[in-house]
C-alpha cells in the first residue's frame, strides 16, 4: 500500500520512509507511525509522518499487519 493518501496512515503503524536527506538517493527508513504531520487527504510525494524514534519523513509503503 502506497503512503499518498492520509486515510491509509495511522499511528501504530510500520512504515517505510524517505527522509529529507534521504530524498536524493531515495533511501528508506523502516519505523512505527507516531504521529501524522501532514493535514491535507493526499500528497503527491507521501504524507508526511513523525516516528516513535522521532524521525521525520514521507511515507513510501505501508507494510501489511505489522503494528506494535
């Protein structure tokens, strides 16, 4: 599932995301959904999300029954 609508997104979730240093090369960061940062329903390059580690970055995937 792709990270580019907000209604797919949840705190709880595991997710992959490309942080802001990361965008050129497009590396993906694996973490848990803390909290939502973005407020629109879609955007175009992932919604944007704070990890339980404190991360930020844009969604890439979601990936499927795998909460904590």
């Amino acid at each position: 599932m792709n990270g580019n609508e907000r209604k797919n997104i949840a705190p709880g979730l595991t997710v992959d995301i490309v942080l802001k240093k990361d965008q050129p090369t497009g590396k993906l960061t694996r973490g848990v959904v803390k909290d939502i940062l973005t407020n629109s329903a879609t955007h175009p390059h992932g919604i944007k999300v704070r990890l339980q580690d404190g991360q930020v970055g844009r969604v890439k995937t979601i990936l499927p029954g795998k909460t904590e």
